[in-house]
C-alpha cells in the first residue's frame, strides 16, 4: 500500500487515501482530465493512481515542449504489471511497449529502417492488392452493392437491411495487410483463415486494454496482484497469443520448405538477409508489433471518418475529395483509381485523413512514456522515473492551436489553393512525438490514404436508414471507456455505388481480379 510522493511544484489533484485518483478515472480518463485542466486553469497536473504517481500534460505547446525539446528524457515507457509481467511474458514486449534499453533501439531501429517513407512508397502493390480485395469482399457480402452501378437496382431502395458496418472489413484489411508486409502470407480472411483472423483480431483488442493507464487495477494496487486467480485470464489470454504468433511464424517456414524459388521480400526474410544482431526474442517482438499495433488505430480511424462522411456535412467533402481525384487524373476514373495506391498526390484526401486523425485521436492518452532524468521545465523538476500522460484529445482540440477544434474541418490543414500546409507546430498529435513517435505512421497514412481514395471512387458514403448514424463526440460514442482507444459503439452507413463514366469497367475490373 506504497503511497508515492509528490513532485513539489506540481498542482496534485486531490483523491482518497491508498487509491488516489484512480477511481475518478476509471471511464473516459482523457476526457476527466481534460475537465480537471480547465476548472484549475493548469495545463500540467499530478494524479495518483494507487502505488503511481504520474504528470498529464493537457495544452499542445506543453506537450510539445516536454516531448520534442526533452525528448531522450522522456524516451522510456512504463512497465505494467498484468501487460509487461504476464501478457507479453513468452513474446516478449512489442516495440513500443518495450522501456529505452539497447534491445529497444535495434528493435525500432530495425522496424524504423522497414517503415520509412521510402520503404513504405514501395509496398504500393500490396496496398493496391488489399483495398481491391477488401471493397470486392464488401461487395460480394453486401447484396445491394452487387452489380455493374449504372445498373444498380437497390440505389434509391431505402432498407435498414442495405445498412453495413463497415468496421470488420477494415479490422480484416489491417490484419491482412500486416500478415502479409510480415510473412509473405495470404490470409483468406472471408472463408478459410476466418476463425483465425477473428482470435487474433479479437485477442489483440483484449490485449490493448491491458495497456491501459487507468483500468487494470492489479497495476496500481500492488495487493490485488496477490488475489487468486487474478492472472489467470491474461494467462489464458497470452497462450491464444502464443499459437497465432507461432503458427504465423511455421505457416511462413513451411511455405518456404515448399517452393523451390520462394519471393523473400517479407519483412522478416529482409531481416534475415540483413544478417542482423537480433535474437530470436527480438524478431518475435518485431512480428508482434507488425501484427498488432496497426490492428486497432488504423481500421477505428477508418471507420471514423467513414462515419463522419455519413453526416450531412459529410456529402459535401466526399464530393469535394471525388472532384479533386477526377481533376488530378484528368477525369479518368480507372487512373484515379489506379494512383490512389502509388502516390498521395490528393492533398484534399490527405486533408481529409489528418482531420479524422486530429479530430478522433483514437489513443486520447496516446501511450504513456517514463522520464529517464529529470526535467526542470517551467521552475518546477519533473523528476527521473515518473510516468508522463500525453493528453492527446485535449491536446489535439486546444483552441489555441486548431480554431473551432470540434468541427470536422479538413480544410484547416490546406492553404487558400488547397495545398497542404506544412507546419509542424500545428501538426496533429494522434501518432505522438519525439523519439518515441509512432514508426508506423506512414505505412497507417499509406492504407488509410488508399482506402479513403477508393470507397470514395467506388461508392457515395450516406448515413444509414436505420438508426445506427455514428454519434459525432467519441467520448459519448464509447463502447468501452476504460479502454486505451475508442472503441465506438457500433454504426452503419448506408454505401450507393457511384455512377461515373467509367464506373463499370472499374467494376468489372475489380471484381474479376
Ligand atoms: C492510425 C494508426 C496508428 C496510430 C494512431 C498510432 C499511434 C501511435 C502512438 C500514439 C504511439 C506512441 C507514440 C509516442 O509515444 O509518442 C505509437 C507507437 C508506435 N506505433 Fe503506432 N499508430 C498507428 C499505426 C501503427 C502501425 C500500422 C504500425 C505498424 C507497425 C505502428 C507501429 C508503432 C510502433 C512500432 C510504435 C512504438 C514506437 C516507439 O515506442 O518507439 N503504428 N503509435
């Protein structure tokens, strides 16, 4: 019952004897400090959670200050018990989960040099195969989208039935995707490898909420850790981990056995080639993080913005973002389609992606980070060891910095010619900051660019006809608030196929493939 001290200097907000904040903050933590931020007046404060003691950071330009200009001090992360003791005890920490160590640096190193912007402009044919393969299987399992759409006859055929929730094909699309960038497999996700592809998917969603900073109380009440059976479910949960991660690893090997001049251009073939000084350990973190830290953020984005489009103000960008790809392909809908996968060149696309980014801020505490020496910023030391908590949502809607920041506004990221602008002072903080900035945010940036392109070629996105419609603020929309990103309750657009010259032909072709 280890009652941490304060950091002097630092408004603490005050709690009850042993547990402290904690339970204050068991729902919607980002949006309770975000409270507490605005009725002290202070962008900094201190909370307890039971044995911890951590500084939350709620204003941009603090955030900024601490984790750009204090960046190798703030370079480490937290262990926490059940996540870093029992879930990741056989596959060891994924790459951003692991504390600053020299393990840590040949890890990102490695996973960085994969994932640069120059690695990820050559992976263009697998995000072309994938979209392809996602929007065929949407339409193939959706009736009312099948068909040529100049033919379609469902278009004005209003159904709750016609409604889909489109967030299992972009879960399928993430995990697919990542296998394949990893392995060099194809999971036939829609039929055969579809049981598997759930476990994992919904295995590494019981594993997210682990990392939570606030709702695993075994991390803060050290007693509770003593508890019968209180690690047995991530027990469980680990060993479902353990057989997806190896069966990935020996489908992999076998394939390899099998073909007499096996393609190697997988990530863990490269590796290999590289001759790295990795062990055995430290490539099957690297496999985990290429497996799950794309497998909730990239696919909940997606269906945010999906659901934002749904909305009345929505109609308007798609049509705007739709005119824009026809310009820059010179009305050609088969090359807009085609250039969606092997160049962003649509800033208003970009635009649209960065706004579902800020606007969501689908990890709203981002991931917590340890200071590995002290900080002295604004006359008080922040000292070595504490947990830092990056306020994302708040910092992401500070006035200050994104005017009118609960509109859905794409066009604040453009210039009066609809040029993106390139401030980094006002960039979105959703794939965090400094040193430990996420190392998959142009790979996450290269499919959700690609994806957004072509449901929107493909398809005009309209708010259902049921009542499903996406509920606009996250924090009310929130399935699971202890958890460590939105989890939206469900919601359903409703998808018109659309009809342009050419549209057809994209059809056909598409659904031949
Ligand atoms: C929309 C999608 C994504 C979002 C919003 C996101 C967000 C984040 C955030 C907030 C962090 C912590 C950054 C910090 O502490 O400053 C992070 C770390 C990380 N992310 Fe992502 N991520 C996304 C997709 C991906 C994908 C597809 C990968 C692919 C492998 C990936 C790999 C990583 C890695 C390796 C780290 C750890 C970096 C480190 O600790 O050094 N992320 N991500």
């Amino acid at each position: 019952l280890y009652n941490p001290p304060k950091i002097p200097g630092i408004l603490s907000i005050p709690g009850y004897p042993i547990v402290g904040n904690l339970l204050q903050v068991l729902s919607n933590p980002a949006e309770v400090y975000m409270k507490w931020s605005d009725k002290h007046e202070a962008s900094l404060f201190q909370v307890q959670l039971g044995a911890q003691r951590m500084v939350v950071v709620n204003k941009y330009q603090d955030v900024y200050n601490l984790w750009v200009k204090h960046s190798f001090a703030t370079a480490s992360r937290p262990v926490l018990y059940t996540f870093h003791d029992i879930v990741s005890a056989t596959q060891g920490f994924t790459v951003g989960s692991t504390p600053f160590c020299p393990s840590y640096v040949l890890k990102k190193k490695t996973l960085a040099s994969n994932l640069n912007k120059k690695a990820v402009s050559e992976l263009s044919g697998v995000f072309d195969k994938e979209v392809n393969y996602t929007i065929r299987n949407l339409i193939l399992d959706n009736r009312e989208l099948l068909g040529p759409p100049s033919c379609n006859i469902y278009r004005n055929f209003r159904n709750e039935s016609c409604d889909i929730d489109l967030y299992r094909y972009f879960q399928l699309f993430a995990l697919r995707s990542s296998v394949y960038i990893t392995y060099g497999l194809h999971l036939d996700c829609y039929r055969r490898d579809g049981p598997f592809c759930q476990d994992i998917i919904d295995i590494e969603a019981q594993i997210m909420r682990y990392r939570s900073t606030t709702s695993n109380l075994a991390d803060y009440i050290i007693p509770l850790r003593y508890l019968p059976g209180v690690s047995k479910y991530p027990e469980y949960i680990r060993g479902r981990r353990d057989f997806y991660m190896e069966d990935l690893m020996d489908s992999m090997k076998r394939r390899y056995a099998r073909e007499e001049h096996p393609i190697k251009t997988n990530l863990v073939a490269k590796i290999a080639s590289k001759n790295c000084l990795l062990t055995d350990l430290e490539l099957k973190s690297i496999c985990l993080t290429m497996v799950s830290a794309g497998l909730d953020n990239t696919p909940l984005t997606m269906n945010y913005l999906m659901g934002q489009l749904s909305h009345p103000h929505g109609e308007k960008q798609q049509e705007r973002a739709f005119n824009e790809l026809m310009r820059i392909s010179g009305n050609r809908l088969i090359s807009a389609w085609e250039a969606a996968a092997t160049e962003q060149n649509c800033d208003y696309i970009t635009a649209l992606v960065y706004e579902a980014l800020r606007s969501f801020s689908v990890l709203p505490l981002g991931l917590p980070r340890v200071t590995t020496k002290d900080i002295t910023y604004k006359d008080v030391t922040i000292p070595a060891g504490t947990t830092l908590v990056m306020n994302a949502y708040a910092a992401n809607h500070d006035e200050n910095v994104f005017e009118n920041p609960y509109q859905f506004n794409p066009n604040r990221w453009l210039d009066t010619n609809g040029n993106l602008l390139h401030n980094l002072n006002k960039f979105h903080l959703t794939f965090g900051l400094g040193t430990r900035m996420c190392s998959g945010n142009h790979l996450a940036m290269a499919e959700m660019y690609t994806l957004t392109c072509r449901m929107i070629l493909m398809f005009k996105i309209k708010a259902p006809t049921g009542p499903l419609l996406m509920v606009l603020d996250p924090f009310r929309n929130n399935r699971n608030s202890g958890g460590t990103s939105f989890e939206p309750k469900p919601f359903k657009v409703r998808l018109e196929p659309r009809v342009w010259s050419g549209s057809d032909t994209l059809y056909y072709r598409l659904m031949r493939q």
